[in-house]
DNA sequence: CTTTAAATATGACTATGGTCATGTATGACT
DNA sequence: AGTCATACATGACCATAGTCATATTTAAAG
C-alpha cells in the first residue's frame, strides 16, 4: 500500500473518530464541520474530499453499525425452523439489537431519513436500509410458499412490503414514544396478527 | 376585523401564494426565503414573524392539503358497509387523491418527512399525518370487533398501527418508484393480504 | 536527483437560513 | 387630537454548509 493510500485511509478514520465523539457529546446538528475538521488536524475542505455532505458522515455511520447487525443475523435466517419463527426471530433480533441503545438509535435513524428522504430521490438505485429487510423477507417468505407454511396464492412481494412496513413503522413508533414499552414483544406481537389476519 | 389582523392575514396569504409559485417552478429547496420576501414584498425577518422556519411553510402546505382530503373522505367512514370495505375505501380514496398529482405528492411528502423526522421528536404531542389516520382506523377497527368483522381478541391498537405502517410505506415505495404502478390498486390487494393473514 | 503530472490539501469565499436590536404603524385611552 | 404601550416590520448581521482556484505532496519517469 502506497503512502498516500495510507494517509487517505489514516484521514478518513480520524475524521470518523472524531466525528463520532462529538456527535455523540453534542448531537449532529450541534456538531459543525469547522469543528470536526479542527480537532482532526485537517482543513475544512479536506473534509468534503472524503464525505460529499456533512450528512454523508451520518450515512457512513450507519451503514456500518447496519453491517454489524446484519451480519450477526444473517446466521439465525440458516436454521431449520418454521418460516414465521425464523421471520420473527429475525425481527425481534434486530429489535434487541436497537433496544440495546435506544437513544443513539433515535440518532441515527431519525437523521439518516432526514438525509434519505431528499437524495435518496435522485438515484434510481435505492440502497435504503428498507431494502435491504425487504429482501431478506422476500426471500424466506419464498422459502415459506414453498414449503406451505405461508399461503402459497398469496403476492410474496406485497407481503414482504407488509413486514418491512410494519417492522420500520413499529421503529419509528417506538423511538418516538416516551414510555419504554419493549419494541421487541410489539413487534413479535404483530408478526403473529399478521400471520393470523386481521379479519374474522 | 381590525386592520392590523387584516394585514396580517393579507401577508400570510401573500407570502403562501408566492411561495406556492416558486416552489412548484423550482423546488423547494431551490426556492430561498430572499426570493420569497423580495416577490412578495416584504422583508426578509417579516418572513420569519409568520414562519419560524422556512420548513415551517411547507407544512403549512401540507396542512392545508391534508385538510381538503381529510374532509372529502370523512363522509365515506359514516356509510354502513362492512369494516373491511370502509377501511378499503378509505385507504383506496386516500391513495387515489395522491395519485393525481404525483410530483406535488413527492414533495410534500419527503420533505414533510425530512421536517418532521426532526423537529417532530422534541414535542411530545405527535402530530404526525400518520397520527391522524392511526386514529381513524382504530376507531374503524373497534367498530368492527363489536360488528364481529374483526377478530374479537385482536389487539385493535396493534391492527391499526399495521394498516397505518402498510399504508405509509406503500405509499413511500410508490413515490420512490420509477415505474407507474397504481398506488391505490397496490393499497388495495395489501389490505385483502391483512385481513386474511400470510399463513396458511 | 530532477522533472513532471496527477492526486490531494487548503482556506478564503459564497450562499442562505435564521436572529435581533431598532424603527414604525396601530389602536386604546384620555 | 394627542399620548403611549404594544404588535409588527425591517435589514444589517451571524453561523455554517459547501465550493473552488491555488498550493502542496506524492509517485513515477527520465
């Protein structure tokens, strides 16, 4: 690896560190960029050679603790089980795994659709992290047609677009609320109306 | 009516109205509070004596709009048809009015969503659109499980908040695509999916 | 070791949302 | 009508995200 390779990396990560620790002393909005770039040593529009945006930051912080979680997942989705409980061990892990910090979550989600919800826009790729549940659903709910245990005239697309509503929506609904119900059992709760139907 | 309650309103109505122009010539954010201002002839912090912040408008425009809609579909709960059918009509004219302009929609809606996703948190009152149809589909679902049209041991709160959350999302989802599918069609074979459940 | 071109860093500069001390119009009261 | 408190308008000013022409560093070629 070439020195300026180096550097480029080395820079790159003092950025995200500092970075990291300001915005979780301040907040994002209360965090600027002429004091990130100050404390890491840099200029400011050394900055902007690294990120496109401020929010960009936010992007990247994201993405990455996604990738962890998603990664500690992907495992569960392999055993043999029936395709709701594996649908619903699924969610309620990702639940756990924002429960475990509610406040930091409330962070990133809230300014990551900030963010999201413009430029994500312009692009016709779609890489929202909605997407990506989306697909996983999509895929074990296949598995389940076939094996029966999902109804098998049902449209697999709208019902994976069901789960993922439900499964950001509940997030959002939590995160807003000031009492501390569990977003855990809400969500398990709901994947068992949802597979048992709402009418009678 | 007094003549400065007159000048008021005369003002906000000034600045709405060209507002309203500019940003359907140009985009919200392309559309600055100086331009706004300069048009409608007052000064820029006259602006902010109406709007605290220049979002703040556009949820007036969303307001506004979400009014006209809320009323025209009022009507359509009251008919005494089956919970399911209620609620199909409601969701399904609710989407179609959203189909007529699909452009306006979009901007509304994100940035509605950028907007809200902030300042939305700090109140503990939620306001949120998603609040108002929430509610009007819990009352709907009540009525139901008395009629017996529900699953009597269903959590109706639950139930409504997946109708809200399937709706919503749906609606993002045919808002980011690029493709023309019918949103109000889309909307309305989920609901059939929720009523009768994904498992077999 | 020089030279050179490309990658990268820099910070003065711009654009724009938002603030605030000050000025001005309004209407209640005498 | 004259006086005064209050509501409202004003625009200079500030803070900060983002740009860009220029300077510097790197890596390769001669």
């Amino acid at each position: 690896m070439s020195l300026r390779e180096k550097k480029k990396i080395e820079t790159k990560n003092r950025i995200f560190e500092v970075s990291g620790r300001l915005v979780k002393e301040k907040g994002f909005e209360n965090t600027t960029v002429d004091e990130i770039t100050t404390e890491a040593g840099i200029a400011k529009g050394t900055f902007f050679n690294y990120f496109p945006t401020k929010e960009a930051l936010l992007l990247y912080f994201v993405e990455q603790k996604d990738e962890l979680i998603y990664n500690l997942i992907e495992n569960e989705t392999k055993r043999s089980i029936p395709t709701k409980e594996k649908i619903k061990n699924l969610l309620v892990r990702l639940a756990e795994s924002y429960e475990k910090d509610k406040e930091l979550t409330k962070l990133l989600i809230f300014e990551y659709r900030r963010y999201i919800g413009y430029s994500g826009l312009k692009p016709g790729e779609d890489k929202s992290r909605s997407h990506r549940l989306n697909k996983i659903l999509h895929d074990l709910l296949e598995v389940g047609v076939e094996k029966r245990e999902v109804k098998s005239h049902i449209e697999v697309k709208k019902a994976a677009e069901i789960l993922t509503a439900v499964y950001f929506h509940s997030l959002i609904v939590w995160l807003k609320s000031e009492s501390c119900f569990s977003f855990s059992m809400d969500i398990s709760g709901k994947i068992d109306l949802l597979f048992e139907g709402i009418g009678d």
